[in-house]
C-alpha cells in the first residue's frame, strides 16, 4: 500500500476547494481509492467516480469501499487511450501522480479541463523533480549541526537547475515535470481559467523527526514551492 504521510494528507484535502451541495467528482488514476475514499468522506452527498487502467486496484478500491459502506462507483479505463468519453462533468476532477505516466500529459490536461462544469476545479499533482536529490542532501545533514539559513541556501542553489528539467525515471519509466512545463500547459487552455499554484508535502514529512527543525529554515527562504515534495496546481473553470 502506498504510504502516505499525515501531513500530506491532512493539507491535500484543506487545499481542495469548497463545492456546492450534491457535486459530482472524478478522480483520474485513483489506484487503490485513498482519495476517493476521503473525498466521500470530506463531501457528504457527492457523486464520486473512481478511474484507473489497473483492473486489481479498481477491484480493490471496490472491496475497501464497499467494506466501508461507502457509494463509490469505480471504473476500469485508460484515459491516455480513451476518448474520455464519459458523459458527466464534474465540479472537481483530481489527477494526481497521473501525468508522470501519461503518453501525452499536455492533452490529457485538456480533456480533462474540458469535462469541468463552470466554476469546477481541475486538481493536479506532480513530483518536483528534484524532490529526491533534495531530500538526500537534507539526511546529509547532521540533526545536531548548527545550520545556518546559507547552508539550506546552499542547498537551494545545488538544485534549482535541476528543478527546472524533465527527469526520467528508470525505474518505472516516469516522465516528472517541472513546474515550468506544468504552468504552461495549464496556461494554454486560455483565459477561462484560473491557475493557482500550492506546494504539497514538505521534504521534511519523509525525513526523521530530528530533521522538523529544518522547517523553519526552510520557511525563511521564502520558496515552499522549491522545497516541496509536490506541486499542486488548481484550475479553475471561470464562470
């Protein structure tokens, strides 16, 4: 099971927008159904419907939630090779960690912006790239040193070009994206759209607890986007 940390998710769902009563939600490549689980939780009344091209997590989101009484409708579908042609629209759609897999994230945005009602919210989170090599030089760091603010400079400086790259993952074969291509396709679906950027998860919620008096170091360098583990763009179809 996918470890997700309190902070995460405690912040995750603050971020997400308020919604009118009865909203209908889609959650695009919702794995094994931990956000959708808390979506129907967080929004008494909502329409919820659960998306992944993985047919042993859709069973399994469909076990969990009905274990849990809850009415979440659950569907096997690959959105890179669809036409998306699912008729509701949505006041929320959440893609999150999806876009790293996606054959064409660019287009995938698109449709999915397509399928917001006026005044909907398009939820999209993406690994800084950087998140990795960030959090190594944090545990580099001794809990007991006397760190100064140039030091988590120092660190900042280290990496900034590397946020700024496409990074592939052997691993998995992810594709993560900088901020900077995220903005600009978010940018080119027009002036119908509001485009709000959060970080999401500081590196030190992965870290040991002797490293939280990073955080305020952090804070002081003014750019919690850069530091944080997610990016977490909102858009938001205009009335």
């Amino acid at each position: 099971m996918t470890y997700i940390p309190h902070h995460y998710a405690n912040l995750l769902l603050h971020q997400l927008p308020a919604l009118k009563t009865q909203p209908q939600i889609l959650d695009v490549g919702c794995g094994e159904g931990w956000l959708t689980r808390q979506l129907s939780k967080t929004y008494p009344g909502a329409t919820i419907t659960g998306t992944d091209k993985d047919y042993k997590k859709i069973q399994k989101c469909r076990y969990e939630a009905s274990n849990q009484n809850l009415s979440i409708h659950y569907q096997i579908l690959n959105h890179d090779q669809s036409k998306l042609a699912l008729e509701e629209s949505y006041d929320l759609i959440c893609c999150h960690n999806v876009l790293a897999h996606s054959q064409n994230p660019q287009q995938l945005i698109q449709k999915l912006a397509n399928q917001l009602n006026q005044g909907g919210t398009l939820s999209i989170i993406s690994e800084n790239p950087a998140a990795k090599a960030l959090e190594e030089n944090f545990r580099a760091l001794s809990p007991t040193a006397d760190i100064q603010l140039e030091t988590i400079g120092k660190i900042y400086d280290l990496h900034v070009e590397q946020v700024k790259e496409r990074v592939q993952k052997s691993s998995d074969l992810r594709i993560l994206y900088p901020l900077e291509d995220l903005l600009h396709w978010s940018n080119q679906l027009g002036k119908r759209y509001d485009v709000e950027v959060k970080g999401l998860s500081y590196i030190m919620d992965y870290l040991d607890e002797s490293y939280h008096w990073l955080e305020e170091e952090v804070a002081l360098q003014n750019n919690t986007t850069f530091f944080s583990y997610f990016y977490h763009i909102l858009l938001k179809k205009l009335s």
